[in-house]
C-alpha cells in the first residue's frame, strides 16, 4: 500500500513539473509609460495616445549546457472594436545564453502602440503570440483597452456630421445660438464621412462654400475652400473640416446661410448642407 501511495505522490509531483514547464504568457500589461503602473479597470484611452505593452514568459525550453540557450518568437497585433488591425503587426524573437543564476528568469517582451489620431470609440484588444522555436511549443495571450474617440455617426454614403458654429478658432464647445455682430469672425467645424477609399486607404475629399444673404442673394464664393488628402494604415472613417468668414464691420443685420458643399474625389459623391446664422 505505502509502494503504491508514493507511486501516486511521484506521478503528481511529475505531472505538476510537466504543467510547470508548459509555455505560458504572464503578467500581460498596458500602461502610460515604459514598465510603468498598468491601467486601472475602466480607464479610458484617447486617439493618439501612446500605449506601453508588456508581458513576461516562462516554461520555455533550454537547449545545450554550456551555457544553455533560449530562443523564442512572437508577434502582437492590436485591432479595434471591428477586429481591424491599426498598426502593422509587430514580430521579433528572444534569443539568449542562460547563466546559472538565469534559472527563473522570465523575458519581457515590450511594445510601443500608437493609437491613431482619428481612433474609433470601443473595446480595443492587444494579443501576443510567442513561439517556443526549441520546443515546439506556442502560447497566446490578450489584453483590453478602452478608446474614446470622438461621435461621429457611420454613413454608407458621403454626409457632413457635427456641424457647429463656435465662437473662436479653439472653442470646444459650440454656440448655443449662432449670433455674430458686424465685424466678427465666424468659424465653424464639421466632420465628413462616407466617402470611399482607394488604394492603402486613401481618400481624398474637398470642400467649397456659399454664403447667402437674408434675401437668397450671394455674398461671398469660395467654389474650392480646402481639401483633405490622405493615407494611412488605419482606415480614416471621418475627416475633420474648418472654415472661417471675415463679416464685414458695415454688413446688415439679419439671417445668413452658409451653404457647404463636400465633394468626394473617389467615390464621386456630393453632398450639400446649409447652416443658418444671425448677424445682429
């Protein structure tokens, strides 16, 4: 009976040596800078960020004695809420000579994401896959983040979104009432969407303008106002626009329109909105 017990204890102490060796991925981290205190739960990211990842990994297989070596690969990818990749996958390998006192050494493996300055809202998610090329051996591991980015609404077809008159070039906030006196500047802001993108995402979009008087009347032409040109390899989902007017000092007072029209080079859409502001 005792013969038999410590067959049993030997086989667990050796099944449990097994599991022990098996490749595993630990510690998986993001944080704000290098090594540094990983996000808290429920942190929230924002387009453009600079995210730090990190992770450590033990079980891998030593070969040769003199002094032992290890080799590993691996790969990251980080993908957005709609499992689309926003930067390039990230490959590289761990190769190393083991001194004695290496024996529960676990190698780090750190990479630098920069979330796209244009970043969709949502679940964002890290994964690592390393390689044991000595063992024959593979693991995988995945972390969360969250993103905010800004609303902006999916349209199938061009569409201008977010249109809002603010006061000054850097207001964040737009103007409860779109009222301007003799004199001031107007600006305002808006998002495009829905245009098409060719080859390696690029996209190309311009914009004119139209301002009308209170009568129908054209006060002021401006057929080709800006364009936006790009490419990138996160798809660009929206684009940001801007336009200003230098109201006159003796303009009347009434009603204004602002009529914007948005051109869509690729996809040759048009899309025409007016927005309406008072000149008191």
């Amino acid at each position: 009976m005792r013969y038999l017990i410590l067959l049993s204890l030997c086989a667990m102490f050796a099944l449990e040596g097994a599991e022990d060796k098996k490749l595993k991925i630990e510690e998986i981290a993001l944080a704000q800078s290098e090594d540094g205190t990983p996000f808290f739960s429920g942190y929230k990211m924002l387009p453009g960020d600079t995210v730090f990842f990190s992770c450590k990994v033990s079980g891998f297989a030593r070969q040769g004695d003199e002094p032992p070596k290890i080799f590993l690969s691996y790969q990251i990818e980080a993908r957005d809420a709609k499992g689309t990749l926003i930067l390039p996958v990230e490959a590289g390998k761990v190769a190393a000579d083991l001194s004695p006192e290496d024996k529960e050494w676990r190698p780090k493996i750190r990479h630098t994401i920069a979330l796209p300055a244009l970043a969709d809202s949502g679940p964002y998610t890290v994964t690592v896959k390393v390689k044991d090329e000595y063992g024959k051996a593979e693991a995988e591991g995945s972390v969360s983040m969250t993103v905010q980015g800004r609303a902006v609404a999916v349209s199938e077809t061009l569409v201008v979104r977010n249109f809002r008159f603010l006061r000054t070039e850097d207001d964040k906030d737009p103007l409860q009432v779109a009222a301007y006196r003799p004199g001031d500047t107007v600006w305002a802001r808006f998002d495009m969407t829905g245009y098409k993108l060719g080859d390696k995402n690029q996209f190309d979009v311009e914009y004119g303008l139209r301002v009308l008087k209170p009568n129908g009347e054209t006060t002021y032409e401006q057929a080709r106002a800006a364009d936006e040109k790009n490419q990138s390899f996160y798809p660009q989902r929206y684009t940001p626009g801007i336009l200003s007017l230098n109201l006159p000092k003796d303009l009347k007072k009434g009603q204004y329109t602002v009529v914007l029209t948005v051109r869509d080079n690729f996809g040759g859409q048009t899309y025409e909105t007016r927005e309406k502001f008072d000149v008191e």
